[in-house]
C-alpha cells in the first residue's frame, strides 16, 4: 500500500509529520517550561496561567483558529510586526499551521509533564546537592530522567494532537495542498468530491498507522527509560 | 579537631536551638521524636530556611549566617546520610554511590567506597532490589564518595530490625574509625549512639 501512495497521499503524509513534528519543537521545551513552573511555581496569577494553558482544551478549534488568525494574520499585531521585521508570514503556510498544531496539543504536552514533576521527591533532588550538584546539574541529572516517562507522555499526546490538528488549522492555515493540507485536511477535502470516499479511507488508513507507530514508539521508549526502576 | 556548631530556626509554632563547641570527632543529638534533630542537621546543610546558622570545623568556616558567610547546599560539602536514604531509583548502585564524583575537586573513587561498606559486586544492582540493610550502606558509601568535609546521620539505626541493626553497627564504627571523618549524628534512641559517640548533645 505505501509503495502505492499518490502524490496526493504522499503529500499529504509528509506535511502532516512536517507540521507535527514542527509544533513539537515548540510544544516541547515550552511545555517542560510551563510545566515545571506549575508543578513548583509558587507566584501570584499561577490560576490564570493555567487558565490560558489550558483554553484551547475547551474552547472550539475553530475559534482558536480565529483568534490565531487575528493575532498572527498578516494585520494582526503580532502578525505584522513578523512580516515587517522577517518578512515572515504564519497565516496560510505551513508554519502557520504548525502553530496551529503547537497551540492545540499544548496543554496535552504540558499535563503530564506537570503530574510526572509534581510526583518527583524533592528529597532527592536534595540529595543530589548535598552531594554536590549546583541546581542545574540537579534538574539534569535527578529532575529530568525521573520526569522522563512524563515528557514522553507530554511528546505522544502532543504529537498524536497535532497530527490529527483540523479546525484550528484550516481556519488560520486553510487548505493549500502541499502547503497546508494535512492528513485530516486532506480526508475532509477528498469527501467533498463526488466519489471521494475511496481516496478519504485510504487517508484514514495512513492516519491511524502513523498513529500506531507513534504509540509503539512512545511505549518502547518508556519501557527504555524505566528499566531497572521498577524492576523486583 | 574541634567542631563548633549553632543553629537557631524558627517557623510559626516550632523553635529549635542548640550551640556546641567540642572537640570530640564523633557528635551525637539526642532526642525525642519532633525535638527538632533532623531540622538541626537541615539547617546545618542548607535544605531549610534558618534564623541563624554556624558550623566550624578546624577553625574552617562551612557556614556562619552571622557573617555572612551561607553558601547553597551544594558548595558546603556535608555528606548527608539522611534517613530514609534517597537513593536515586534510576541509577544503580555505582552511579549512586558516584553521583558526587564529578562536582568535587578529589572525590573517593567508587571501588573504594563500596569496599568500606563491604558491597564489592553490587555496582550494577539498582536501589529497588537491595535490602533495607544494603541500602543503607549504600547511603554512607554515597555520601563518602563526595569527600566531604563532614558526615550528617540522621538516625543510621533506626527502623532496622535488631539483627540488621547489629549488622550495621560494625560499618557505621568503621566509618569512625577508619575516615577520620567529624560526624554529626542523630538519634532518639541513647541506646543506639551509646558505643560511637564521643559526646552526646540532648536536643528539647
């Protein structure tokens, strides 16, 4: 079947892990950011950073779009200071729809990267200092392996998220083929021609298999991380 | 050697104080449970915040919030055994025992310190599968091969069946005998501490 891909399919494909994995550039390290400040942070409007991280959860993707596109647009505040100072234009491109995909998945990433910091001991990251270890080395030598299996979590979620990203991105990114037009964009293009249901299955199919593999490499290298841990 | 100590910590309904200037090598705080000994050796490392806190040994200052002088945790170098061990789950026992290895200047090489603790062969065994025993030696070789300047135990005997406490006196008097190391120790039980220290402090 994948060597049978149409240039369709296998457009579709590539721009769909372009733009995943793209968003998860952001997501990532923001996410360890925001999330570390939530599970330790103690500071005055910690609610309403929370509220914001956690807001495309709850409001309708196409909204988010929207507001996406009024910020980021090419005459939006942040949009046109881009494209003045850069020459850089978010709306209707790829990237676009990276951001899209990143603002989305966000609070996925940032969840379980917050529960996995929250359930570290401090105590041994105490530990870790009085054996010597200056607060930088503490966070990379004790904080972040043991919050390992929760950055992969944060990574799967944020990923699986962002791959499967449609309203948000088709309203602020539209559906430009090669550009644009992601796996999910492109399943709901091809039900919009007479008999194009054919192309949205075999779409579909490549979908959940991407997916699949995405679950199997996020359960491997869990397994990975933990050895010995939990071992009797 | 003379060892000279103080601390002052005082949170909302909880005040500990204690001073002592000696020059016995081996100190222990007795106590009853909640009398505030663990808080002591805290304040002394560095984990909590304290109104005043000074530690001296050999005339070298660790730490005199007096005169300034209140370097992080990580820069007093005070080998911290503490009580309920922490162990790093996701290391084995070598890269335990050498976690310290790489931030001080002449560390003990890890060979050495599994030897004083009579683990040779457990360097690739992880934390989970050693006996409360073994951990606890794990603990003390941990702490050692940091070099530090001084030894905190925070109740070295304490939740060990008597066998096993039996089993562990013998390292914990190597430990005295063989470092040189001034050590500050913990207990709440006088039995315990009766045949190591050399001078008892009672704290509360």
């Amino acid at each position: 079947m994948f060597a049978s891909l149409s240039a369709f399919e296998s457009e579709a494909l590539r721009l769909s892990l372009l733009v995943s994995l793209a968003s998860l550039t952001l997501t990532v390290p923001a996410g360890m950011a925001v999330g570390y400040l939530l599970a330790r942070g103690r500071f005055p409007g910690k609610w309403m950073l929370e509220a914001v991280v956690n807001l495309p959860l709850v409001l309708p993707p196409v909204v988010t779009g929207l507001v996406l596109l009024l910020v980021f647009g090419v005459n939006g505040p942040v949009g046109s200071v881009l494209r003045d100072t850069f020459g850089l234009t978010l709306a209707f491109s790829w990237m676009g729809a990276a951001l899209a995909a990143a603002v989305m998945a966000f609070p996925l990433v940032v969840r379980p990267i917050r529960l996995a910091i929250e359930s570290i001991d401090q105590g041994l990251e105490q530990a870790a200092s009085t054996l010597g270890a200056p607060p930088w080395s503490v966070f990379a030598h004790i904080t972040l392996p043991l919050a390992l299996p929760g950055l992969i979590a944060g990574v799967l979620l944020g990923f699986a998220r962002a791959f499967g990203e449609f309203g948000a991105t088709v309203t602020f990114a539209g559906s430009i083929p090669g550009e644009t037009q992601t796996l999910p964009v492109a399943i709901y293009t091809s039900l919009q021609r007479a008999q194009g249901e054919p192309a949205a299955v075999r779409l579909a199919i490549l979908s959940i298999v991407v997916s699949i593999l995405a679950l199997v490499a996020s359960e491997w290298l869990n397994r990975h991380v933990t050895r010995g841990r939990s071992a009797g | 050697m003379t060892i000279e100590f103080k601390l002052r910590v005082s949170r909302n309904d909880f005040e500990v104080e204690v001073a002592c200037a000696t020059d016995a090598r081996v100190i222990a705080l007795e106590g009853a449970s909640g009398a505030g000994k663990t808080t002591i050796l805290q304040g002394l490392a560095g984990l909590i915040p304290v109104a005043e806190a000074r530690l001296v040994i050999d005339g070298r200052v660790v730490v005199d919030t007096a005169a300034g002088v209140s370097p992080p945790a990580h820069q007093r170098g005070i080998g911290f055994v503490f009580q309920d061990l922490r162990l790093f789950p996701h290391l084995t026992v070598a890269a335990n025992i050498g976690f310290g290895a790489r931030f001080v200047k002449s560390p003990i090489s890890v060979d050495a310190a599994l030897d004083l603790v009579d683990l040779n062969g457990f360097g690739t065994r992880w934390p989970r599968s050693l006996s409360g025993g073994e951990a606890r030696r794990v603990a003390i070789a941990r702490a050692l091969c940091a070099n530090p300047r001084i030894l905190f135990l925070d109740e070295p005997l304490t939740g060990l069946d008597p066998a096993r406490r039996d089993a562990l006196t013998p390292y914990l008097r190597r430990l005295r005998d063989e470092t040189h190391l001034p050590i500050l120790l913990v207990s709440h039980d006088p039995r315990d501490m009766a045949d190591l220290a050399d001078v008892r402090i009672e704290v509360g």
